[in-house]
C-alpha cells in the first residue's frame, strides 16, 4: 500500500499543543488545578444504568495506543512528516508520522475510542495518558506525534486529551524520569488520582503489558479502601484494536455492577 507524504507548514501544529512537550515534574500538590478539583465520589458513573463506562480511561501509549515503541524512534516528528489519510470514513486526516523510516499510527480500536468520545458518546467520562517511555528522547517523540495524529480531520489527539478534555491542563503521565518511575502503581496511576480526583475503582486502563504485567500491578496495587477495587483493566499485547476496545468497555461494565452492589 502506498502511503502519501506531505510537507506542510509549521502553522499546523497548534501553538497550545507545543507549550506542554515538557512535562512539569513540580508535585501535583502544587498544581492550581488539581487543589479546585473537589474529590470524585464513589458511584458517579454507576447510577447510568443504561451506560455505565469509567469516569477516566487511561492509555498506555507504545504498542497500545499506537503501533511503535519511541525508544525505538530515531528522530522526534514535526508537521514536514505526517502522512494523510482515512479516519474512518470521517474525512482525511493524519493518519500517521513518520520518525525517519518509521511510520507512528494509532491503533484502530484507540481511533475508534477517541472518534467516539469526540462525539460525545461518554459525555461524563475524562482520558489521560500513563505511559513509562524509556528516556526524555523517546517523551519527546510521543508528544510530538500526539500533537500531530489526528482523530477528526483538524482535531489532533493532543487537542482532544488535553485541551477539550481537561481544558489545556497536562494531566498526563508521560515518562520514567522521576518523580514517575517504571513502575506505573507506585507513580503514574496515583499522581494520576491527585491530579483528577478520581477513584481508582473508577477507571478504566488499557496497555500491552510486553515489557511487563502493568495491567496486573496496577489492578492489585492501587485500589480503593471502601470497596478494595482497582482500575478494570485490559492488556493489549497487539495493541488497542476494536475488539480490545469493545473488551475493555464489558470489563469496566462488570466493575461498575461491582461498584453499584457496593453503593447499594
């Protein structure tokens, strides 16, 4: 399959896109932001007895939202590499980047999950990043490409995680240099829960859990007192595809019947 390659203007990469590339490592605890967020009450999503779906979904980025690992990137991308295509039958868009040789594409079933939460099918829900890239090279390849993969044609991954979602403010877990480590239970998911308020038993964390059980250390590590649940969790060792998506929707489905027996 041919691929097109086009050089576009540096104006495309939107300017409060590029601002947040460097991640604070400031504790959450100094974060404006997270002291006006009033703690996230148990059963907030579980009282929709039509639609019960988590109040955050966490992607693991390489090999689960997308198809490549950054370590392994040799350059970061910039708007002269993205490669156009179909979103789905919603119009052309940025399908992919290209860091030398290397095409970066998002995995079908996390397009699919974006494309639905931009429609506003989980109009309660949030999305957050909890990725442990191996080195600040590899951070910076994966900002960059989340500012540059589109999910709707002009509508970037990075405009919809964090300036539709949480209003500009970088929330996301991104990195192992401290305070984040390679272990995601001990620091991604519980800066994760200061920085938003919400309950781990209230999440929703999807990764492919190839260089180790994530899923499962999170599951048994961070878990609330009152109801001793954790995040529903779903390993994508070929990455987040459809059927993983629709998966990780029935688990968190389970947990949230868990969660309204518990509230009961």
């Amino acid at each position: 399959m041919r691929v097109l390659v086009l050089t576009l203007t540096a104006s495309l990469l939107l300017p409060q896109a590029t601002r947040s590339f460097t991640p604070s490592l400031a504790p959450l605890t100094t974060n404006s932001f997270h002291k006006s967020i009033k703690p996230h009450r148990l059963s907030a999503m579980v009282n929709d007895e039509h639609q019960p779906y988590p109040s955050l979904l966490v992607y693991d980025m390489d090999a689960c939202l997308w198809d490549k690992e950054m370590f392994e990137m040799p350059a970061i991308p910039t708007s002269a590499n993205v490669v156009l295509g179909d979103l789905n039958g919603r119009g052309t868009g940025v399908t992919g980047v290209m860091s030398g040789r290397n095409k970066i594409s998002l995995h079908a079933g996390s397009l699919l999950s974006l494309q639905e939460y931009a429609d506003g099918l989980y109009p309660k829900m949030k999305l957050a990043f909890a990725s442990s890239a191996d080195t600040p090279f590899a951070e910076k390849v994966g900002r960059a490409s989340l500012a540059l993969l589109e999910v709707l044609p002009g509508l970037t991954v990075w405009d919809l995680v964090v300036e539709q979602c949480w209003d500009g403010v970088d929330v996301n877990q991104i990195g192992r240099q401290p305070p984040l480590s390679s272990n995601k239970a001990r620091s991604h998911f519980p800066r994760l829960k200061e920085a938003t308020a919400i309950r781990y038993d209230e999440m929703l964390f999807f990764d492919d859990c190839l260089w180790g059980d994530h899923c499962g250390i999170v599951s048994r590590e961070c878990r609330e007192e009152d109801t001793d649940l954790g995040p529903a969790v779903l390993r994508t060792p070929n990455g987040l595809g459809v059927k993983e998506w629709k998966k990780g929707l029935e688990e968190y489905e389970k947990q949230a019947k868990k969660l309204q027996s518990k509230v009961n």
